[in-house]
C-alpha cells in the first residue's frame, strides 16, 4: 500500500508540474504579443509618415522643377516641367493619404486589424508594379525621343524614370516596414487552425 500511495503521489507531482509547465509556456507567449491596438497604432504611424515623405519629395520636386524649368530649354526644360506636373499629382495624393491615415477609425477586433493590415501590404506591392510600369514607359520615350529626335520627349523620360525609381524605392521600404508590422500579429493565431470543421486552438506540449 505505501508503494502505491507513492506511485500515486509520484504521478500526482508530474502532473502538477506539467500542468505548470503549460501554464508558464502560456504565459510567456502572451508575454510577447504586441497588444493589436498598438500594431494598428504603429500601421497607422507609417502610413501617415509615409505620405508626409512623398509630400516633401512632391513639394522639392515642384520647387525644382519650376525653378528650373524657367532657367532651363529643350531637353533639360521637359525635364522640369515633367517633374513639377507628376509632383502636383503626388502631392494631392500625399495630402489625401495622411488625412485618411489621421482621421480614419481604429480597428477594435483582431480579424478586422489584420486584414486592414495585409490591405495596406497589398497595396505598396500593387504601387511597386506601377513603379515599374512608369520607369518602363520613361525608358520608351527615351528612346522613342532619341529616334524622332525630340528633345521634349527625351526630358519626359527622363522625368519618368527619376519619379519612378524614387516611388519604387519608397513603396519598397514602407512594405518592409509595414511587413515587419504585420509579422507582429503571428503570436496571436500560431495556436489558431481553421480546419474544415472551424477554429479550433492548437496547445503545444
């Protein structure tokens, strides 16, 4: 009898501590979640400092590009001219995106925060692709400026290239930070599976 009460007090221990175990294993994974409010704080910070950084390119470029193209002729005159007419543009959407990163609603639920999330993610991606799409159509009237030997639309290429390569650097550095933003969100659905039969939560041993 005393070898089994023991035994009994033996397995008793074991399953307190490994109860323990799961308790503090828990404990120190919601330790290292970043609370979703401040993930959608910090989205929302890069955002609206992302358009403050394209609306103080847009308003030097503006400066630039009407100083010089005043002091300036031909090839070089297009140039300028090309970089304060994209700029204007640029501007208005700096001006509209920080209104909109500033004035709009906070998301309150873990579901709604990640997919506003990964929109924001999926639209820089979508933003590069244009980028490249604006640096291609540069590089083709540069060269269509060179066979017809038009300087104006030589200086258009110009312009497009520079603008487009500048925008392809941007939106590549707000991804990465909006991405590393987002990876903050896995310790909250890491024990999540969706399964066929709905959610359900994975504990680790």
């Amino acid at each position: 009898m005393a070898i089994l009460t023991n035994k009994l007090g033996y397995i008793k221990w074991k399953i307190v501590l490994l109860l323990g175990g799961m308790v503090s294993a828990l404990v120190c994974k919601g330790q290292e979640r970043v609370p979703v409010n401040e993930i959608n704080e910090n989205r929302k910070k890069l955002e609206s400092r992302g358009m403050l950084v394209l609306g103080s390119w847009a308003v030097g470029n503006m400066l630039w590009g009407g100083i010089g193209a005043a002091r300036s002729e031909g090839k070089e005159k297009s140039f300028h001219q090309m970089n304060l007419y994209w700029n204007s543009v640029n501007l208005a959407i700096a001006g509209l995106g920080y209104l909109s990163a500033t004035r709009k609603r906070t998301e309150s639920g873990l579901w709604q925060s990640m997919r506003a999330q990964q929109r924001s993610e999926k639209i820089l991606l979508v933003n590069a692709a244009l980028d490249l799409g604006y640096m291609t159509g540069g590089f083709y009237l540069k060269e269509r400026g060179k066979r017809l030997q038009d300087p104006r639309l030589s200086g258009f290429g110009n312009s497009l290239v520079l603008q487009g390569a500048f925008l392809l650097v941007f939106d590549g550095i707000l991804y990465t930070l909006q991405n590393n933003n987002g990876k903050k969100f896995r310790p909250w659905v890491e024990n999540i599976d969706a399964g066929a039969t709905g959610l359900g939560v994975r504990i680790p041993f």
